[in-house]
C-alpha cells in the first residue's frame, strides 16, 4: 500500500513538473501585449540587432549554423549598419540572459547552459559588434518583454524598427509581433537574420508579410 502510494506521489510530481515546465516555457516565447502607440508621433527608425551573442554562435556550443553561413550574415549586418547610420537610424543591441534559478538549471541541463546567467558567452560575437549606440538585457523571447527598451524608444519617438538577429523563428519573430501588437512599424532584414529552420523561416516571413511586416535585401534604398 505505502509503495503503491509512494508511485502515485512520484507520477503526481512528474506530472506537475512537466506541467508548470511547459508553462514556463510559453511565457517565455509568448510575444508580449502593451499600451499602443501614435505611429505618427514616432518619426524615427531604429536598427535592433537581437541575441548576436557569442554563446549561440560560436562552434564550441554547438551553433546550428555553419561559418559560411554565420560570415554572409555578418556581412549583411556591416552593410546595414553602414547605412543605418547614413539615415542617422539608432542602433540598438539586445542581449538574452535567462533569469531566475528554475530556468538557468534547466538551459543547463536542456541547453549546455547557453545563455544563462552565469554564462561566460552572454557577451556580442566579435564578429557582428557594430558598435551600438545602445544596448539592453531581454529575459524573454520578444524583446518588448523590457521596459527599459520599451522606454527608449519612447525617449527618443522612435516608431519603425529593422530587425535582425536570431533565431528568426523564435526571438525575431515575436519581438515583430510584441511590436506589431504596439503599432510599431516592422521590417526584417532577411540576409542579416538566421533561423536554425529554413522552411519555417520562410514560412515565418510569409505569415508576417500578411500581417504588414516588410522584408528587405541590403544595401536599402528606402524605407516607405
């Protein structure tokens, strides 16, 4: 009797860590909700550079992207930022720590520990640090999932966002909705983003089109 309901115990608490994980995990990835605001109001346009962080890029964590790959990307991303800077557009770098002791335990035993707080590769790859004129720390998917970043913006009436980075499927993808669910004006750069899953990733680009997020090959002659 004691046995069968020490087995029952154990089921139960498999069960409830597997429920609560998966819960975790969706607040994790789930774009955010915020105030809207005045498309309008908000001339200026902002380069976001999202998660280019040696941790998931580098070989010795096992990054699902080859070199070549991982050097075309950097390439775009030098050619954006040139002319991010010819408009006079702010470049803003957007680092992901995952927060709070259940989660780190987790990326380390789930994730080789990539992007946990005590990571020692939190910090930009070398070769995609273009020198940011500012920088903010996401614990979750969408990078609106910050209000210092949401702030900025704000502070300095910033209404269009390019977004490159990675994972285009994951981070990219809902930092677009997080800003589409604001009125905020979406772009993505396609050859400066890299997603782990091509065919979703141009499935992904396909649905947010419809939803008024515009892609664009660099050198970008024009924002309209």
């Amino acid at each position: 009797m004691i046995i069968a309901l020490a087995g029952v115990l154990v089921v139960l608490a498999i069960a409830l860590w597997f429920v609560f994980t998966i819960r975790a995990l969706r607040r994790l990835q789930a774009p955010t909700q915020g105030a809207p605001i005045t498309l309008a109001a908000r001339p200026n346009t902002a380069l976001v550079l999202v998660d280019f962080q040696r941790d998931f890029l580098e070989e010795a964590h096992n990054s699902p992207w080859s070199s070549d790959e991982v050097k075309r990307a950097a390439a775009s991303l030098r050619q954006l930022t040139a002319f991010a800077r010819a408009q006079g557009w702010t470049i803003i770098n957007v680092r992901h720590v995952y927060k709070g002791w259940y989660t780190n335990r987790m990326v380390h035993l789930l994730g080789d520990g990539c992007g946990a707080e005590d990571s020692t590769g939190l910090d930009v790859d070398p070769r995609f640090d273009v020198g940011a004129d500012a920088e903010f720390i996401k614990h979750r998917s969408d990078v609106f999932s910050s209000s210092a970043f949401n702030q900025y913006l704000e502070d300095r009436s910033i209404g269009t966002l390019v977004l490159a980075g990675l994972d285009g499927n994951l981070c990219v993808k809902n930092t677009a909705q997080g800003g589409l669910n604001r009125g905020y004006r979406i772009y993505f750069c396609e050859e400066a983003v890299l997603a782990r899953n091509a065919n979703e990733w141009w499935e992904t680009r396909r649905r947010y089109k419809k939803k008024g997020v515009k892609a664009f090959s660099v050198p970008v002659p024009e924002l309209a």
